[in-house]
C-alpha cells in the first residue's frame, strides 16, 4: 500500500473521530466541519489567512522531515524557531538598511540562528552519541529561558513586559500587493520562503549527492559508513539544515504573521512540525500538503467556535488523533492484506 | 545561607516528588524495552482526572464529617487508573504493531494535551479546573523534633511525599530483589533471551507500560494537589524534565531520586533567587538555564559508559534473532 494513502486514511479516521468527539459532547458534527471550512475559505481575507497559518508549519514540518531522512528526530524545532525569529526580530530592530537588504540580512540571521541551536545537539549526537531527543529538548529549555530574559533587557515594548517592541514596517514580510490581493489578510513574503524552501528540500533530497548521503545514513549509519560515507558530517550537516529550516519559521511567525516577539511561550508550531511530517511521510510535497491542510483547521476553528461554541481545541484534537492513526498505519495495512488475501482465497475456490 | 536553605527546601522537595514518581515509572518502561516519550501527556492525563474527580467529590460531600484527606487520595487512585489506561494505547502501538516509539509518545503528548482541554473546556468554559483544597503540609511527630534534619526532612511536609519514597523504596525491592524485576529487566536487556527462558516478553512490556502511565498520572495529580491547585492543559514540560532524569540518573533508581533532587532544588533556587539577596547577583537567566546545560553536559560525560536497557526502543520480534 503506499504511503500517501495510508496518510489520507489516518486523515479520514482523524476526522471521523473529531465528529464522534463533537456528537459525544453535544454538539453537531456536520455544522461544526461546515463552519470550520467556511472560517478557512469563506472568502480571499480567510485564504490568505488560512496560507499564512501554514506558513510556519510548512517550514517547521521540513525541518523535522529533513532531520528525519538522516534518521535523526528533532523535536526541538520549537526551540530553533524561537531562537531564528529572536535573530531576525533583533536585526529588524537595530539595523537601519534599505528594506530589500535588510529583510534579506533578517531571513539569513534567522536561519543561522535555528542552525546554531541545533548544532550543538547534532554535535552532541555525532561525536559522544547523545541522543537528540534529549538534547533538543534542553535546548528548547534554553532558548525559552534565553529569549525570557534578553527580550526584556534589550528589545522591550513600550506598554507591554511580556513581549519586544514592534517591528517597524519595512523590518516586517508584509506587502502592500499581496495584502490588496487578499483584501486585508496579513499573508506576507513568508509564504513564499516556504514555497522556495520546498523546492530547494526537495531538489537537495532527491537531486544532489549530499541528499543522497544523508539518507544512505538514515537507512543505514553502518552500511552508509562502510561505504565511505562521512557518518558524521552528515549528521551535523542535516541538524544544520534542519535547524535553519525551524529558524526560517521564526522569521514566518515574527516578523511576517506578528510583528514582534513573545516571551513565556515555546512556539507551538514547533511541536506541530512534527505531526506535519508524518502526515507528510517526509517528503517535501507532502508535507506542504499537510501543512495546508493543520493550517486550515487551525484557521477556521475560531470562527467554528464563535458560531457553534465547540471548543477550538477540537483542531488539535483532530491533528493528535491523525497522528495517532499515521504512527499505527501498520494497522490499516494489516487489515488490507487479509482483505486482499481472503480475496483471492475466495477467486480461487471459484475457479 | 543557612536560612535561605530552610526557607527553600520544602519547596524543592515538593517539586522534586512528582518528577521522582514520574521518571521512576519511566524506568519500569524502559527496563522492560519500550521507550516513553509520552510522560508528559500521561501527567496531563493525570493532572486531569485528578482535578475532575476532586473537585467534584469536594462538591459532593462538602461536610466536615468526610475527612478531606480521603476525597484527595480518591482523587489520586483515579489519576493513576486513568493514566494507565491511557497508556494502554502507547503500549498497543510499541507492542503489538511494532511502530516508532518516540512517534507514538509523540502522539500521546498531543492527544493528551488537547483531549483534556477539550473535555475541560466542555465542562468549565474556561478549560481551567480548580480544586478547592489539596494536601495541606504538617510536621512530622518527635521526628520533626531533631536538629537539623529534622527541619529540613520533617517539617512542613506533605503526605504525597511520604507516599513516593515509600512507592521508591517498593520499586527498588520489585525491580532488583524479585522474580518479576528480573524477568522484567531481562526483556529490556535480552527479550530473545528472556522468551527461550519462557517469559512472556510482551506482557512485561505491557506491565512495564502501564506502571509508567500509572505513576505519570501519580506525578501529574500530586502537582496539581500540593502546589498548584489548579487543571491548566499542561505540566510546564515536567514530563520531559522527567524523561531528562531517567537517563541522567542512568536509569537506576538511586540514580534518579539524585536526578530529580537536582532538578528540585536547582529549579526552586532559580524561582526564588530575586528574593534572596544573596543568589541576586547572579544573573537569573544562568540560574534558569543552569540545570538543562547541566544535563547536556553529563549526557556527554555518561555517554562513554551509558547503562541504558540494550533493547530499549526496539520493537521485538519473536522470529528475529
């Protein structure tokens, strides 16, 4: 059975599931996935709405799904993510550069920040063998602790503690075309580093041989090693990417979806990125597609909330059910090879 | 100085115990073989029922006559029935269907963080659960009476307290004195192995499992009973900080009550340095980030000569040898 499909049905039963959930609690299903499609894709502010909400998963769920072809699983995209959209909102607040270079001196230093803080963690796992689950982990610690402390000592806002100061205008991804295109959404330039970072994955996955390295060393470290390939290397080199990657969905979020930085909170794109990648087993493409499809749950949930009152949470209840089901798939595939081979147990006896 | 150290150590211990329980659990997990990711949603799981069930006894029998004490340890029996059921869902997935560990503990830590919200939030509106009462801290009897120890260990504690190290010291017996702790630690060591000797690995695992989903919910309703009073849909990472403990107390339960100390106090010293004069001269942003960079430094240390269970996170195939 192939992969995609698997996806599909652990979406199919992710959905099924969220409308048994909804029934369970007293509310009705088919209205609550109509205004959560209407909230999503009523009109072209909603859309624009719905792509910009993609934005940084599409960047997060390639930073995971990269790592993952090395066989490495970073969860600590999150901590990446801060960290590159901290880089990209300081150089925004202290440079003064004509826009086209400043925005592209921003985007640089947010993916160099989220390849910094995975570097150590790939560090760790290439040369003492750490586990990266683990050390991604306390560097998702580290950099919410960082950003706690730095934003409020060097970039604070002028009214609020718990966030920096705002972005000025041409420091931001916004503009003016797009927002007129999509009558008055906020979708920025950020979606299309995503767009570009898709195809660059892909190219660099499915076209080059350090692609073709990297995933010799995730089939097979020793097999890969034997043949000559820098196991090593590649491990550092594929957390490097993938944390620029996660560093890129900062700048997304920072300074194109909001227009300045948090504090007290990890991202949760971060964490989203994962189920993204599965959904997308890995692949570039897919996990655009799945990246659209969590961004217009999470885009339409509210305007499902505000007409039907079920909880928005419902969307991340649906997304961790999917998930659930894409881990178990063996399941489904399982029940399919019995069905197939009772099938033609049943051909036979005809003959 | 010595003031500073009795005014925090209560605080430092009663953070310590649900990371303490919870990361034990953790290690009947993976001493059996499976890996669990999943403790933080397990504790959320926890944190949720507990909140549930008390605030609804405390509603039900609000007369003096029903000791409150009982309604509180009701209230943690349900957490940990329910998170071991819950946990029944991560062992079917590592055990029976053999997929990636660390996604389906990924997948628990989601389910779990947005189905309680869900659920709460269908009940409250907010998606906040209070609980009016928890435990309520008390002196120790002629213990509490010693110099020195007894102002530090036996003042101001709480029942729970007791009832961790009791569960330790129960774990430390089960897992290194029995039959079952052997054949148990043998599945996470050498399944092959252990099946030709006629164990049923994959019951052990599941047994394994499901005492981590019991003592994760265990750790998330003591957070909830003694120092934060209130359902929120998260543990603040705890799990995670848990996770962090097994392996840096190299999955030995000494190990790891040393783990979870440091945690405890290294924590509480980084909540409380403000007010202290003299931890304020350090700047709070290296008190806070101290016990991960810490961790990452003896994961490096520990990682010439690690004791992880052999076969942990690998799913076991009888026909595999």
């Amino acid at each position: 059975m192939k992969n995609g499909i698997k996806s599909l049905i652990a979406v199919a039963l992710g959905l099924m599931a969220g409308a048994l959930l909804m029934l369970f609690t007293g509310h009705n299903p088919i209205e609550g996935y109509m205004y959560l499609l209407q909230g999503a894709l009523k009109n072209p502010e909603r859309i624009g709405n719905m792509l910009a909400t993609a934005t940084p998963l599409i960047l997060t769920g390639l930073s995971v799904a990269f790592a993952f072809r090395t066989g490495l699983f970073n969860i600590g995209a999150a901590g990446q993510m801060l960290f590159g959209g901290f880089c990209a909102t300081a150089i925004g607040l202290s440079l003064d550069l004509p826009r086209p270079l400043l925005l592209t001196v921003m985007v640089v230093a947010g993916f160099i920040g989220g390849a910094l803080w995975a570097f150590i963690p790939g560090l760790l796992k290439a040369r003492y063998n750490v586990h990266e689950v683990v050390s991604t982990i306390m560097m998702n610690w580290v950099a919410y602790w960082t950003i706690y402390y730095v934003v409020p000592g060097y970039f604070k806002g002028a009214s609020l503690e718990t966030e920096s100061r705002q972005l000025p205008p041409e420091a931001m991804l916004h503009q003016q075309w797009l927002t007129d295109l999509f009558q008055g959404s906020y979708l920025n330039l950020g979606f299309f580093i995503a767009v570009l970072a898709v195809i660059i994955v892909a190219f660099i996955i499915n076209k080059t041989t350090l692609g073709y390295e990297l995933k010799a060393v995730g089939f097979n470290r020793h097999s890969a090693e034997y043949a000559g390939i820098a196991v090593k290397r590649s491990i550092v080199m594929s957390m490097l990417i993938s944390g620029g990657l996660a560093g890129l969905a900062g700048v997304a979020q920072y300074t194109g979806n909001a227009s300045s930085i948090q504090i007290g909170v990890l991202p949760t794109q971060g964490f989203d990125g994962i189920a993204v990648a599965l959904l997308g087993i890995n692949a570039p493409l897919g996990v655009f597609l799945s990246a659209l499809f969590f961004g217009l749950l999470y885009s339409g949930r509210g305007f499902m909330n505000a007409m039907t009152e079920i909880p928005p949470e419902i969307a991340d209840t649906i997304i961790a059910i999917i998930i659930y089901f894409a881990a178990t798939s063996i399941l489904i595939e399982r029940l399919y090879q019995k069905m197939k081979s009772r099938r033609a147990a049943n051909k036979k006896r005809e003959e | 100085m010595w003031a500073t150290i009795e005014q925090i150590f209560p605080y430092a211990i009663a953070f310590t115990i649900p990371l303490l329980i919870t990361a034990l659990g953790a290690l009947f997990s993976e001493r059996s073989g499976v890996v669990n990711i999943g403790l933080d949603g397990l504790m959320i799981v926890g944190s949720f029922i507990g909140a549930l069930v008390v605030s609804q006894l405390q509603e039900a029998f609000p007369d003096p006559g029903v000791p409150k004490v009982v309604l509180l340890l009701i209230g943690l029996a349900a957490a940990a029935i329910a998170s071991a059921l819950f946990s029944l869902l991560h062992a079917f997935a590592s055990i029976n269907l053999s997929a990636n560990q660390i996604i389906s503990g990924t997948a628990i830590n989601m389910i779990a963080g947005a189905l309680t919200i869900f659920l709460a939030r269908n009940m409250t509106g907010s998606g906040n659960i209070r609980v009016k009462n928890g435990f309520a801290t008390f002196d120790v009897p002629i213990l509490s009476k010693i110099p020195v120890i007894g102002e530090l260990f036996f003042t101001r504690t709480y029942l729970t307290t007791w009832i961790v190290l009791g569960i330790l010291i129960f774990s430390i017996i089960l897992l290194y004195k029995t039959p079952f702790g052997l054949r148990l630690r043998s599945c996470g060591e050498h399944p092959h192995a252990a099946e030709a000797a006629g164990i049923r690995v994959q019951s052990m695992r599941y047994v394994g499992v499901m005492i981590s989903g019991a003592f994760s919910g265990l750790g998330g309703a003591i957070i909830l009973l003694t120092y934060s009073g209130e359902f929120t849909g998260n543990v603040a990472g705890l799990g995670f900080l848990a996770l962090a403990s097994l392996i840096f107390g190299q999955w030995k339960p000494i190990g790891i009550l040393l783990a979870t100390l440091f945690f405890g106090f290294a924590t509480t010293v980084a909540n409380v340095s403000q007010v202290i004069p003299s931890l304020a001269v350090f700047p709070p942003v290296l008190l806070k980030i101290f016990p991960y960079v810490v961790t990452l430094i003896a994961l490096v240390i520990f990682s010439k000569s690690s004791n992880a269970p052999k076969a942990v996170g690998e799913p076991f195939d009888s026909g595999k040898r």
